[in-house]
C-alpha cells in the first residue's frame, strides 16, 4: 500500500486531463500500477470522466477503502479515487483472532498454574489440619500418640538429609 501515491496519481490525471492521449497514458499507468497492489483501484472520478471496477462501494464498509482526493488549485475540480482494503482488513482480522488465541493459552495456563499453587499451598494444609481437628475429636489419645510418633520420623528423617 502506498498511500502516498494516492493523490500523487490524482495530480498527475487532473493535469493531463485535457489532452486526451497523454490522459489515457496517464489513466492506464495509474490502473497498472494498483492492479498487483494490496489495494487495487475500485473508482477513479476526474472532473466528468468517472471509471469503476470490482463491486460496488455501497457494499464495502467504511474500513474497507480508502478514498483519496486532489483538488486542483487553478479549475478546484476535485479527482477522487477509492482504493479497496479488503485484503488489509482481511490480515488484520486474521491477526486479531491470533492474538486472542494467544491471549486465551496464556490466561488458561496461567490459571491452572496458579491453581496448582494454589491447592499445593493453601488448600492441602487446610485440608490436612482439618482431618487432624477431626482425629482428635474422636480419639484423642491416640491422636497424641500419632503426632509424637510422626514428629520423630521427621527428625529421622531431618538426621538422614543432614548427613
């Protein structure tokens, strides 16, 4: 896309408008030169000469052309020229649902990460002090004489890491 040479173009039709042969040199090269573009010509208006290809501008959204204009100084007729960018639109689109793709695996693993974390830190040892209380609230004794027994394995097992 060369938006620059939009309304470069449009100069170059409008001054050569009234010389018939150099004004359909001028046209032919001005179509050529879009044909093979990302954003080929869909309507060229020069003072009363008005040329259209492709479909109709009625059936295009607003982002999908562009429209150009010179106006000449000395006569202040206006040349207009729409340029269809449907195919950017089309890449940007496709761009877009990309990004969302990635945005989504990017959020959806975080999420399980942080849930792993989450169950690992905070809920396991909640759940384990809980199923303790509840130990303890049906035999005590015995839950004493579980919690000495699992408190010297950890110091065995402490004495073996250590070493």
């Amino acid at each position: 896309m060369r938006p620059y040479a939009y309304p470069l173009g449009l100069k170059v039709l409008t001054a050569s408008y009234y010389d018939t042969v150099a004004f359909e040199t001028t046209f032919d090269a001005y179509i050529e030169s879009f044909e093979d573009d990302y954003a080929p010509v869909l309507q060229v208006i020069v003072n009363e000469f008005v040329f259209n290809q492709g479909d109709p501008l009625n059936d295009l959204r607003p982002e999908e052309k562009q429209v150009s204009y010179y106006i000449d100084p000395v006569t202040d007729y206006a040349s207009i020229a729409v340029h269809d960018l449907r195919k950017f639109t089309k890449t940007a689109a496709i761009l877009s649902i990309v990004t969302t793709l990635a945005i989504c695996i990017v959020l959806a693993t975080g999420s399980l990460l942080l849930s792993k974390v989450t169950q690992d830190l905070v809920l396991s040892p909640i759940e384990d002090m809980m199923s303790k209380v509840k130990e303890i609230t049906r035999n005590p004794i015995q839950a004493a004489q579980q919690a000495e027994e699992d408190a010297v394995k950890q110091e065995d097992e402490q004495r073996k890491l250590a070493k």
